[in-house]
C-alpha cells in the first residue's frame, strides 16, 4: 500500500528536522563582513574561490598555507614581478600559489574583470588603491553577486591594519588566528607609540627624516612619500618628514635642492629584491648585507650630500620597501626609531622580530638582508 500524503509529509518532515544534528558541523555559517571602507559584504560562508589582487604575505599570515588552496586567481605582476626573490620562495613553500590564474593588475592596465568572472570567483579581495581605480570591473562583480572585500596596510593606520586583518579572517574562516595578529600587532604598535613619548618626554627632540625609493640608484632621484607608507610611518615615530607639503601627491620625487635646504638628520633608502635594474639597492630574501651597502655606499657621493647632517654622522640607512605594508611593518618602525632614539630603543632587536613572525606565522624561513646602516657600529 501507498503511504498517504498526510504519513509522506511526517515522513519528510522528520528527516528534515534530524538534518541540523547531522550536517551541523560542516555547515557553512553566513557571515556579514564590514570592510576598511566601511562597506558591508555578505558570504554564505567562508570564500572558496578567491582572487586575490595584494598583500599576500598578510593574506597567507592570516589564511595559513592552506588558504592557497581556495585562491584561483591573483594580479601577480605585484608580486612575481615586483618582489621576485619573494614570490620565488613563497612558491617553492607552497607549488598551489603559481596555479593561480593572473588576473592582470591595475597598476599596468591589465585588470581583467572578464578573467575573474570566467574564474567563477565568489570573493574578490582588492587594495583600497585597485579598488579606486577599478570602478567598472567592481560594478561588474556586484551586478553578478560577485562579493568585493577592500583591504588596505598602506595608509599606516591602526584602525585600517585591524580592520583587514579581521575582514580577511572571517572571510576565510581564520577569526581566531586573525585576531592573534591584531592582537599582536595591536601590542607591537602601543609599545612603539610608548618608547617614543618617553624619548620626546626626556627632550630628544623632532628628528628631520628622508626616505626615497633605491630602485633607480643613487643617480636617479626617486619617489618619496607623504602621507601614506613610509612618510605615514615617519610622523607615526613623531619625527618630520621633509617631503611634506613638497610633493603633489602621497609619493614622488623630491628635488635634491630641497633635500639640500631641508638638511634631514636621517635617511633611509627603500630597498627591495628587483631584478633587472642593476643601479638598485637590494634588500629581502637571498640579498647579502654586502650587496646592499656596497649600492647604499653610491649616495653619499652626489653633489651636496657630503654636508647634510645625515651623512656627517653616518645616518645612511636601506629599509626593505615591501615592510611599509604589512602585518609585520612594526619591524620597520621599530628600526626607524632605534636610530631616532637609540636610548629608547635600546633593547629592541627588530631583525630578531621579524624572523619571529616568520616562524609563528609564514612557511618561509627569513633570511637576507632587510635593513641595514651604511657605517657600521
């Protein structure tokens, strides 16, 4: 006999009421993300096909290396291309990571958002710097329920480091390691802020600081920056950075007769593992302190560096230019102002800091030379 409808729907409602015993635990829980700019974006649940277009040693620090696994495109030009040594290490820890789809990059025209629609991505995760330039891809992406989560560790905030950092976790499922890095960050950052009030407290003063991108070399002058990365970093140290109100924009040149009349006390040159500029002053992975000072030692010969201040008393430094945004940037700052107030900063190691968080956080082990003096003490 057939059961009647009145015993199928009992039927059917039974085995629907038993399914949340037994699916709870695999489950995916919706969850409501509030990104860096304020806006809110919706997952069912943690991102399975993500495109990834920066910051991917912060993403990989908070995903672990098994966030690789769901990442199916990313903009590698801003990796592979910008910090090879980097991006070569990385792949060698983790084969997943040059499986990723190139999504092309917004710096050199090539953002493709019909790319990462073919890639059926369900979570684009952009710079707050690709995000503004690519409006009409991100209309795309929303017109198709594509949902675009914005991160941003260049502006040197707390509020902005955090907030990533947490957009990024709950986007993949990692809240509670995502947390530990804020939290540790968080610590980092007020120990920081601490150590200075008590320098400035004890009369040391406004140190006037230099910062330029090595990429060219000494004979070419390149970028500064206001107000974002290093120069951010600069006033967060509580020193002036000569190259406010002197640049049109957060970063560019400053003209070496500015640089002369300003006379900064402190300089530091950008450095980073590019390849194909032989003129660069290279830091990172696989760079020697060697290499790096013997470019470094180019500088103090152009014309007029031999009176500034900086020079005179050996202040010529190389900081790796990719610790301006990351999770791991306090290391920078926390170099920064060892020179600024030595006594301070005294007790401070923050190479051993960073081969720390590469131990706790990253599959690749540190070494080479991420910053470095010129004359050595």
């Amino acid at each position: 006999m057939k059961p009647s409808f009145p015993q199928m729907r009992r039927a059917l409602l039974g085995a629907l009421a038993c399914l949340p015993l037994l699916a709870a635990p695999t489950l995916a829980q919706p969850r409501t993300i509030t990104d860096v700019n304020g806006r809110t974006v919706t997952l069912a649940g943690p991102a399975q096909r993500i495109v990834l277009g920066f910051y991917f040693e912060d993403f990989t620090a908070i995903a672990g290396a098994e966030g690789w696994d769901r990442v199916v495109g990313i903009s590698k030009t801003l990796w592979a291309d910008w910090r090879p040594n980097n991006y070569a290490l990385y792949t060698r820890a983790i084969p997943r990571i040059t499986e990723a789809v190139d999504v092309g990059a917004a710096d050199n025209d090539t953002f493709s958002a019909e790319t990462i629609i073919a890639l059926r991505a369900d979570l684009v995760i952009l710079s707050h710097d690709t995000f503004g330039r690519v409006g009409e891809a991100v209309a795309q992406f929303e017109a198709l329920g594509i949902p675009v989560l914005v991160t941003d560790y260049n502006a040197q905030t707390l509020e902005r480091h955090l907030a990533s950092t947490r957009a990024i976790g709950a986007a993949v499922g990692a809240e509670e390691r995502a947390e530990q890095l804020a939290s540790e960050y968080s610590a980092a950052t007020a120990d920081i802020g601490r150590r200075v009030a008590r320098a400035k407290a004890a009369g040391a003063g406004t140190p006037r600081v230099y910062f330029e991108l090595g990429q060219g070399g000494a004979a070419v002058v390149g970028n500064t920056y206001q107000g974002t990365m290093w120069g951010r970093i600069t006033e967060n140290l509580g020193a002036q950075n000569i190259a406010n109100g002197r640049i049109p924009g957060p970063w560019g040149p400053l003209s070496s007769e500015l640089v002369l009349a300003a006379d900064p006390q402190f300089i530091f040159i950008a450095a980073s593992s590019w390849v194909g500029r032989p003129n660069a002053v290279r830091t990172g992975f696989g760079i020697p302190p060697e290499e790096t000072r013997a470019k470094l030692s180019e500088y103090p010969a152009r014309p007029g560096w031999d009176r500034l201040t900086a020079i005179r008393d050996g202040q010529l430094h190389a900081v790796e230019h990719g610790i301006a945004r990351t999770l791991f940037d306090y290391v920078g700052l926390q170099y920064i102002a060892r020179q600024l107030y030595p006594q301070a900063f005294a007790d401070v190691d923050p190479v051993a800091n960073l081969r720390r968080y590469h131990e706790r956080y990253l599959p690749v082990a540190f070494e080479g030379c991420w910053m470095t003096r010129l004359a050595q003490e």
